[in-house]
C-alpha cells in the first residue's frame, strides 16, 4: 500500500528454546494507513503480541531469528542499531501493554515517570516536563490532573493506571499507538471507557491505532480493520464489515459463534472451538487450523496461501470454495 505509514511483510520471527525452535510469527504481512484502527485477534499464543512487540525491536534477543521487512514511512525497522530504535520507540511508534502496574514503577510518582521519560527524549527544564505531565494527564480523562501528577501508582484504580500508561505513550506524540490487550484486567465499563478514550484520540489526532485483542467485542467498537492470527499465521485480513457480516475462514466463524449475543435464545450454550491450539515447536504440516475444522477434508493436507476473496481487499486461508463457505454460512 504506497500510503502506508507502516508496512509488515513476511515477518518471520522464532525463539530457539530447549525443546526446539518455536516459530512464534511465520510470513505475516500487513499494512497501517495514518489514522486507521487495525485490530489484531486471535486466541493466547496465536503470535499477535510477538508481532507487535517486534515493530519497535522487543523481541531482540540472542536466542531470536527475526526475518522479513518492518518499514515505518519507508524505514527499515528490521536490523535498525539501537540508537536508531531509541529514535523511533516512544517518539514515532509508542506501545501501551496489557498490565499498567508491572509497566509503572511503584515507588516512583507518575508525573515524575510521565515527565522523566519527556526528558529522555526532549530538552526542556523539569518544571516544563512536569507541567506536560499534567497536561498529558487532564488529555486522557484523569480528573484533578494538577494533584494526581503527585499520586503513586497504586493509588490509582486499574482503568486510570492505563490512562496514565495512555497518557506516557502519547508524551512524545508519536504516529503509531500499539496497544497490546490494553483491556484486559479491566471490568466492562471501564473497557467502554479505555476503548472510547483510544476512539476518541485517534479521531483528534489522526493517531493510527494496532490494537492487539482476544476479544472480537472489543474490535466491534473502534476497528477499522481485522487480522485475524492463528498458530502464527494469518488467516484472515479485512474490513471490520468483511469480518463480521462476510466471514470467510473457519477459525473466523468459531471466533464470531463463541460471542455471547441477546438475541439468542434465553439459556443456550454458546459454540465452542473444539481442541488446542497447535504447538509452535511443531505446528501441523497443511492448513494450521484443520484438526480443529468441521470442515476439513483431503485438500488441507497442503498449506494454503492467504488469497482474495470477491471482496477488494478482503484475504483468508482456506482451501474451501466460496460456494461451500455460502452453503456452509447459510
């Protein structure tokens, strides 16, 4: 996509353990246009936080392999030295991960935290990093920013700890929010509240948004597009309309039918995906998703590509035609 703000292809990334070498992320691709939601879904160790963790070069280690291509406005991002990275975490790409109090420092004020990482990065007094903090903090909803600035981690509740991780990553003004279940220890309304916040920002700054999620529920409310991972792959890449009202991969359809809706029938159990996602050591050698499909049969004995639907711009990973998935759907 020649607009791209940041662009994905074939990234490969593995772990070499003791047991073997996990293939924890094989041949994604994808694209972020400026100011786009992407959500990426997929059941725990489908390789979604691998691969967003790898944008900004967190999984550098020396017992990782990390190929393919990774450009931010036309950078390269795989191979970049530290000091190059230093240059783009933070201040063009900016993550904000699932648990807030193990990212916050505990004997540590926020303000000084908010205003220490500014500092890092800009050449202002720490009176003028202290004021940004109070801004940045009023910015993302914390009520009383000008005394909350002065307040330890713990005496904030769970879903304003996230506001204030928000409120850090947007110091520097970054163009890539990555948000890695930024929801997930959170009870419902606060969920409402944390994903409003993430709408509403995107909206104002024209932030482009990867939002990194289990749940299809949360995507319904602020995605513009969907990936969908399975076992390390995608499976299925489109609009948030493709994925929900057009599904066209199995694993999609087991994802959307296990969605607690009202308007089923009082007491009916909801659908579930049958059996265990694969090992990465040894994931199987045709389609990944095929022992757990209904649908399985000869053919998926080969690994298929992700390929175009009908729909422009909509792919999925299934050797189903498109009859069978109409016949199967309806």
């Amino acid at each position: 996509m020649s607009d791209a703000l940041l662009s994905v292809d074939d990234l490969r990334v593995s772990f070499a353990t003791e047991d073997g070498v996990v293939q924890a992320v094989d041949g994604v691709s994808f694209s972020l246009a400026p100011g786009e939601i992407l959500a990426i879904v997929g059941e725990s160790g489908c390789g979604k936080s691998v691969t967003a963790q790898t944008l900004t070069g967190l999984t550098r280690s020396a017992n990782s392999r990390i190929t393919g291509s990774v450009t931010y406005r036309g950078q390269e991002l795989i191979g970049l030295d530290d000091d190059g990275l230093r240059g783009i975490r933070g201040e063009e790409i900016a993550m904000v991960f699932q648990d807030p109090m193990s990212s916050l420092n505990p004997v540590y004020r926020v303000g000084d935290q908010i205003a220490e990482m500014i500092r890092a990065h800009r050449d202002v007094s720490k009176r003028e990093a202290q004021q940004r903090a109070v801004e940045l903090l009023g910015s993302v909803g914390i009520p009383n920013p000008e005394g909350r600035v002065r307040s330890y981690p713990h005496e904030f509740s769970g879903g304003m700890r996230q506001r204030v991780m928000i409120a850090m990553a947007l110091a520097l003004e970054p163009a890539v929010l990555i948000a890695d279940e930024p929801t997930t220890a959170l009870d419902v309304t606060v969920q409402a509240q944390i994903l409003r916040l993430i709408a509403d920002l995107n909206a104002e700054r024209d932030l482009a948004v990867v939002l990194i999620t289990h749940d299809l529920g949360v995507v319904a409310e602020v995605a513009d597009r969907v990936v969908v991972m399975y076992a390390g792959q995608i499976v299925e890449d489109g609009s948030l309309d493709d994925i929900f009202y057009t599904p066209q991969h199995p694993y999609t359809w087991g994802l959307l039918g296990s969605l607690a809706r009202l308007d089923r029938p009082r007491g009916e159990r909801l659908a579930q995906i049958p059996g265990q996602p694969p090992s990465l050591l040894d994931p199987p050698p045709g389609c990944r998703f095929a022992p757990r499909c209904a649908f399985e049969f000869d053919r998926c004995a080969q690994p298929p590509d992700l390929a175009p639907t009908e729909s422009a711009g909509h792919l999925d990973r299934c050797w189903l035609d498109l009859d069978e998935k109409v016949r199967v759907r309806s």
